[in-house]
C-alpha cells in the first residue's frame, strides 16, 4: 500500500467501508475490501510508511497487538486478522519517527530489519538495467563501469585489503587470492558499507544522460568514456561531496580491463607473432655472439624478455635452452612477451593510424590489420563501429592503451 495524501485520507482503504443505504451495523453492508483485507491469511506490505498520517499508524498498533481492526461500521465486533506486515522507509524517516516519544507503542512492537544499498557488482547491474531499459545501443563494459562507479560509492576502504576494487570483486564473489577475507569479515569490519553513496535513482540518471547527449546525426550508442564524462560531471555537481579518486580508480579499472581486450587481438594474428618471434631469436643468437643490435632490435628483446629474470647469466642460459627449442616454463614467458610487443609496438600505433589519424591511404590489400579486420572483431565483442572508435581513441589518447 502506497503513502497516503493527508487532505483525501479515507480509513475505508484500510478497513473497508459500509454500503450506502443499507442497515446500519449489518455485516451484510461491509465492503471488505479494505488492504487488511485482502492481504488476510497472507502478506501486506507497505510502502514509506512514516509518511502517512497519525490514525494510519494507530491501525498498525492494533493489528499488531490484538490481531483485529475496527470493522467499517465502527460500532460493530473489531474484525479478526492473521497477516503478515511489512513495512519500509528511508533511513532519515525511520530516525525521526524513532526518536518521537509518542511512538514508543509502536516501536516496540517493530522488528527493525536493516537493509542497505546493494554491494554486489553482478546485481547492480541488474538493477539499473530495470530501472533504465536502455533503448539504444550500450558497448561492452558500459553497465558494469556504471555499477562499479556506483558500488565504490557506498563501500570505505579496507585494511584487509590492498584497495577498494578488490573489495568489490570479494562482496561479488569473484575468485580473489587465497587468503583474501569473505564478504562477512569486511562487512563487520565496515558496517555502513551501503548505507552511503549515491542511490540507485542517481545511477539511472546518469546513464539517461550520457544517453541524452549525443550528437545529432551520431549512432544511438553510448560507450564507457561517454559514461565517464557524465560521471564527472554528475560528482562535480552533487549534493553530498564525492571523492575525485573514486573517479580515478573506476577510470583505472575500465582501462586496464579494455585495454587488454584491445590489444590481445595480436593473439589473433599468428602470423605476426611468428614473425616477431623470428625476429627475436634471431637477436638472441647475435647477443650470445656478442655481437651489438640494432636499436629497433634491442626494443624488441627487453620487450619480450621483461618477464625473465635480470641476471644477465641466467638470462644467457635461458636464451640458450629458447634457441635449441628446449621449451619450458620459460617459454610461456617468452610467448607472454611476443604478444606484449605485438601489443605495444604494432597494435596500438596502426590503432592510433587507423582511428586517431584517419589514415588508411598507405596500407595494401594484404594487410592483416585492416580497419575492417579490426571493426570485424570487434562486432563480434558486442561494439558498433561508433562505439569501437569512440574506446579506441580514448585509449590512445588518454596514453592507457600501454
């Protein structure tokens, strides 16, 4: 049952009413089709319900203690109910109605249930999917960037964990170290997780307005920068100050997340990779001679070499057993650094060509990494073209796609 108006209160909501012109005092004339009774045998749940007036209240400290409520006559036999009720309001309200003496009655007969905002990431989402329905399109990660900004909100730092991103992944239950504490440790320590930051209304607002925001002409899309540059807004503007840093730590956490979808697409080219790969032993085999490389080359072995120990002998026998082909656990480390230098010294500058620069004149028909490669894969993640270049050139040129 919805708050009630106090000018146009009418108690027949509650308890029914009579019929107009029948026998005063016969059952026959109650309409019982007040909210107690149809909620009779079952549950009743009501809606902000501090909001309402005084003689509402007095309705639930009767039901409450003596299981009846007045009947619509008013001068007839209370009537008999067995019902469940439910009751909720904000926090603020909840304060104010507690601390009034004149509702000790009520209070008393209250079982306070504390619910806060949700923690979860995986839920969040859910929940501003319900409230927007979201028309047009979204890229990948929109909505889980939008709940995490959201989630970081309503959380505080803990000292069991090394930052709050890790915090939200282990309320979410995502898989984290071993010996990581559960959600129930970090919700003792920190109580009033949920009970602060922005509410679920703020989150769908924000969204609705970097839906809004398109240029006209523009493919109706809305990408994660598109997202982040309402974000800032929205905390520059809000009424309860929010930290610059959540910003930057949700900014973070999308970056490396996408940057990684980004330029793992060298994976894809085996054939560059074989090439590189090529390249690379071939510079081994110089350094072992003692021979100097070039500056491209040397690049291209720290690069690839970043995951392998510093001592320059250890790194010899290790380049020794890659050139004889004796694979081992250092191989994996040699392969994870192939695809590091595919990423750093061919993905990200034919992006920043292809995308930032517009530049598709100099590139052959035989060209692995195409624009059309590139758009090809990426519909396949979920992207359109608009929001595929309006990421990637975020990336570029916020210098995150390293």
């Amino acid at each position: 049952m919805d708050p009630t108006d106090p000018i146009s209160f009418d108690k027949a909501k509650l308890i029914g009413s009579v019929t107009l012109g029948e026998k005063e005092g016969d059952p026959t004339a109650f309409e019982l089709d007040g909210a107690y009774h149809r909620a009779n045998r079952g549950l009743i749940e009501f809606v902000e319900v501090f909001r309402n007036e005084t003689e509402f209240l007095y309705s639930l400290l009767e039901a409450t203690q003596s299981k009846t409520i007045e009947s619509p006559a008013g001068r007839t036999e209370k009537i008999f109910i067995d019902v469940v009720i439910i009751a909720h309001a904000n926090e603020p309200n909840w304060k104010k109605f507690e601390k009034n003496d004149d509702n000790e009655a009520l209070v008393d007969r209250l079982v306070r249930v504390d619910v806060g905002n949700n923690v979860r990431l995986n839920e969040q989402i859910e929940i501003v999917k319900k409230l927007t329905r979201p028309t047009c399109h979204l890229a990948p990660q929109t909505l889980e960037t939008l709940a995490m900004f959201t989630i970081l909100t309503r959380i505080q730092p803990s000292e069991q964990v090394k930052d709050l991103i890790s915090k939200v992944l282990i309320y979410n239950g995502d898989d984290t170290e071993i010996d990581a504490p559960s959600a129930a440790e970090l919700r003792a320590e920190r109580p009033r997780d949920g009970w602060i930051g922005i509410s679920n209304r703020d989150a769908a607002k924000i969204l609705e307005k970097a839906i809004g925001i398109r240029q006209p002409g523009e493919e109706s899309c809305v990408a994660p920068p598109d997202l982040l540059k309402v974000i800032s807004e929205f905390c520059a503007n809000a009424k309860k100050p929010i930290p610059v840093e959540l910003i930057e730590t949700v900014t973070d956490w999308y970056a490396a997340m996408i940057a990684t979808q980004f330029t793992s697409i060298g994976k894809d080219c085996q054939d560059i990779c074989i090439r590189y790969y090529e390249n690379y032993t071939a510079a081994i085999i110089k350094l072992l001679r003692g021979e100097t490389l070039s500056p491209e080359a040397e690049n291209l072995v720290n690069i690839v070499e970043s995951r392998l120990p510093n001592d320059d002998g250890e790194k010899n026998a290790l380049r020794q057993l890659i050139i004889e082909q004796k694979f081992s656990d250092t191989s994996l480390a040699i392969k994870s650094g192939i695809y590091d230098y595919v990423a750093q010294e061919v993905i990200i500058p034919k992006l920043d060509k292809l995308i930032v620069q517009g530049n598709h004149e100099d590139l052959n028909e035989n060209d692995r990494l195409s624009l059309k490669y590139f758009q090809e894969h990426f519909r396949a993640l979920g992207y359109c073209d608009r929001c595929f270049k309006t990421v990637a050139e975020w990336l570029i040129n916020s210098g995150l796609l390293q």
